[in-house]
C-alpha cells in the first residue's frame, strides 16, 4: 500500500473560538462539539478552554486559579497568596470525573483583590502588581502553577482530549459571551497539566496551533520587562508579547498584530510613504518581539476576541460571522457544526487580524 493511501496529513492541534458580540452567553455546550468535531487534530496530550463572563458575583475580583502537585504545596503557595491578597471565596474548582481524564494535580481558585498595603508598597500598578505574584509563584513555589488570573474569566485545561476536558471542568454548567478551544498536538515539548493551552496572563488568554521558531529571542526580549517563561512551551511568551503591546505599550490591535506579523521588507518597500514609514518604524522598534514560524492563534480578553495567521499562513484559520457572532476555527467544519448557516465565510488573509469586540453589557 502506497503511503499517502493511509497517511493523514494534519498541521497539528485544533483551534475554535466565538464571541457573541451583544454580550449574550451561552454554555459551553456549544464550544465542546465544535472541538469535538476536531479530535483528529490532537493527540490527548492537550485540551483547554478559556471563558468570559463566567463569574458575574465576582466579577470585579481576580480569579486565581492553580494546580498544585499536593497539598503541602497548596499550603506553602497559600501564605504567599495571603501575604498579597484579600481572599473574597476559595475553593476546589468543580469537576467530574471522565473516562480518558487521568489523575489530576489539586485544582484550586481563589477570587481575590489586592491588599492595598502591598500594593501601595510595591509602587506598581494593580494589574503590575497581580502579574509580578503570579509571576513569582510559578517561579519560585515547586510544584505550583498559575494557569489563570484574569476578572470574570477562566481557563480551563488538562491532559487530555479537549471534549473529554471540557466534560472533566463541567463546561456545560457555566455561562459565557466568549470562549476559547484548543486540543494540543505537542511536538517539541511534553504533554502535562500546565502545559495544555490557553496560556494566559490577566485577561489575556491565547490559544495556538504552530511553532513559534523565533521563541529564543521573543523570550529574551518579554525577559527584559520582567516576564518569566516557566510553563516549557513557545505559545506562553505570545500572551506576554500581546500584554506587553496591549496593555503597557498601549498599541492598537492592528499594530500590535502588525509587530508579531509583519509584511516583509520587500511589501513594506513598496508601499505608500506614509504606510511603509509606519511599517519600517514598527519593524525597527519591535524587532525582537517579531513571531517567527508557522502559527495560527486566537487571544481572548475581556472585550475583544483576536485571530491571527503567520505572515506565510502556514497554519489553517478560516472565520464566519452570524448575527452578533463572530467565528474561528482550523476548519470550517469546525464552525458549521454548531452555526449550519453562517452569513458569511472567509479564510483570512496572512498577517490579517480577525476582530470581535464586546459592544453589550454580558447577559
């Protein structure tokens, strides 16, 4: 039998997100079956999901949520959360148990608020301040990870097929206007708890199917503003590459995804002057935090929902829209299963952003 009779030929992992716009949300019923229909695309090695708008009774609070390997752990992790936090509710987050979820590390979240005593002594802003402490916990305390610190938002994730972890997390229970999907095909880095995707800081969450190649140099450079890379994979520096040109650098989305996906230098000299003095000041300042290789990536936050292809779009994104919902996926089967009848349909071009932006108050 010939080879390409029974290879299948897959660019790895499985991407699917959608953002209602208005602000409606929904189960997360509707976020399993589309990756569901994607389980080819992984591995079991990885599956996660990020959500927005889950905990409106807190939603004002930062959702601390870690893995702890053992409860020793959990309470040397918990002095230092209580020496920098007002703890408002903490508990076990729900799960139940599934066929193809193995043993699972302690899983705990914290709805929390900044002790101003801290804060006023650190001299930081309050969302410097809660990275600089997650940060420092998954740096410093063995055997504890921060996998999700935002406001009214949650990661979730495992090893393990995605639909089989978002039934593990009870998915189908909460309510959100966005979520994110990802079932991981690792193949530089191992599969583990912490190093399923989304990865997220603050309200960042960002999923990717690729390889970031220019990882060294991206690290090195988010290192130079005190970001620590200790999850093992290329995909954590891109959240902090998005929170650095979002949030401290203050760019807007089509320049920050203009940095982490340029037009080459021969586009950029033929452009308008206006244009290429535009490009040619982007690509001399933000040099270092230029993303490398192939990738396709969707970054949730609390108002926006962001697609983006490499510059060669050597990774598959195709996106739709319905009403007031904005869809991607690897695939557009992906998308059909769960909105048949889409308005439109369009495979975005490389470099192009894919945006949704919240314009309702989430109900």
């Amino acid at each position: 039998m010939a080879y390409d009779s029974w290879e299948k030929h897959i660019s790895g992992c499985g991407l699917s997100a959608y953002m209602d716009e208005s602000g409606k949300r929904s189960t997360g019923d509707d976020i399993i079956q589309s990756i569901a229909l994607l389980h080819d695309r992984s591995n079991g090695l990885g599956g996660g999901f990020a959500a927005y708008g889950i905990y409106p009774e807190f939603a004002d609070k930062y959702a601390l949520q870690l893995f702890y390997d053992n409860n020793t752990v959990q309470s040397a992790c918990e002095e230092l959360i209580h020496r920098n936090f007002d703890i408002v509710e903490s508990g076990p987050i729900p799960t139940r148990k599934v066929f193809g979820i193995g043993p699972s590390p302690v899983i705990w979240r914290y709805f929390v608020s900044p002790k101003e005593s801290a804060l006023d002594m650190s001299d930081l802003s309050e969302e410097d301040f809660v990275v600089q402490h997650v940060m420092e916990i998954n740096r410093t305390v063995k055997g504890a990870f921060v996998f999700s610190s935002g406001k009214n938002m949650g990661a979730f994730k495992a090893v393990g097929f995605p639909e089989d972890v978002g039934d593990f997390y009870r998915l189908d229970e909460y309510k959100a206007y966005m979520w994110v999907a990802h079932g991981r095909f690792p193949t530089n880095t191992p599969g583990w708890w912490g190093g399923a995707h989304p990865f997220t800081i603050l309200d960042w969450a960002i999923v990717h199917n690729g390889e970031i190649s220019s990882y060294g140099i991206n690290k090195r450079y988010v290192e130079m503003y005190g970001y620590h890379c200790t999850m093992m994979t290329d995909t954590e520096v891109m959240a902090y590459l998005f929170d650095l040109l979002l949030r401290k650098h203050d760019l807007p989305v089509e320049a920050a995804c203009a940095v982490l996906a340029p037009p080459f230098w021969e586009l950029i000299n033929h452009m308008p002057e206006a244009e290429k003095a535009l490009y040619t000041t982007i690509r001399s300042v933000y040099g270092s935090a230029m993303a490398n290789g192939p990738f396709a990536i969707v970054l949730g936050s609390r108002d926006m929902m962001l697609a983006l292809n490499d510059r060669v779009k050597l990774r598959p994104l195709v996106a739709a829209r319905k009403g007031d919902v904005i869809y991607v996926s690897s695939e557009e089967s992906g998308i059909r299963e769960i909105c048949p009848n889409p308005e439109s349909v369009w495979m975005p071009k490389t470099g192009e952003p894919v945006i949704a932006r919240l314009k309702g108050e989430p109900s």
